[in-house]
C-alpha cells in the first residue's frame, strides 16, 4: 500500500494534509459525494489529537453495546456517546456517578456483559 501511495504521488498529499487533492486523486472526481475529504480530516483531527486508541476502552464499548447502551463507534476512543453511555451504566449499575471508565466501571460491566476474563 505504501509504494502504491507513493507511486501515484498520493504519499505527498498525505504528508502535507491536501485531503481533498487525496481525495480527488484516490477516489476520483466524485469523491465530494461522499464527502471523503472531509471524512480524512476529521479522522487525522480526531486521531491527532492524542485520544489514542484503547483494548479496555473497546472491550467496554462493546459490552455497553451488547448490554443495550449507546457508545457510539466501538474505536476505543472515549467520545461524548460513550461518556453517556457509561454514565447511564453506573446509575443503573449502583456505581458512583461518572462518566469515566474506571476499575470498578470496567469489572462491573464485564461481570455483567459475561466477558472472560476482563
């Protein structure tokens, strides 16, 4: 993949964040349609931005989702559905209130979502 993105001088238009010309060149003159270069951007903001993907934040989106909760993508990236989604967890779970993921947070929705071993 890294020597087809050079050789058709896509590399280039990575390295200086031309996401449209990137967009235009890999996905052709209808990339607007699908709005690709403001998907890239927002992708390179979001990952940019030092969240960081997680195994424990993952595996605790997807019990949230498996348990009828709403986080969002499962990325493992802590974003506002998630927070809600964990915060509704520990109301219901009788946990202190929050909305972060923390020991007690993540042991009980495993035990709960039956995921072994967490």
């Amino acid at each position: 993949m890294a020597g087809f993105l050079k050789a058709d001088g896509l590399a280039e238009k990575l390295l200086n964040k031309d996401w449209t010309g990137f967009a235009r060149m890999y996905n052709g003159p209808s990339y607007w349609q699908n709005r690709n270069d403001i998907k890239l951007a927002e992708q390179f903001q979001r990952f940019a931005s030092g969240s960081l993907p997680n195994l424990e934040m993952r595996t605790a989106q997807v019990a949230l989702l498996f348990l009828g909760y709403a986080p969002g993508k499962i990325d493992g990236v802590i974003g506002p559905r998630t927070r809600a989604a964990i915060k509704n967890f520990r109301v219901t779970a009788g946990l202190s209130a929050g909305e972060e993921l923390d020991g007690p947070t993540y042991q009980a929705l495993c035990k709960k979502a039956a995921i072994l071993p967490c």
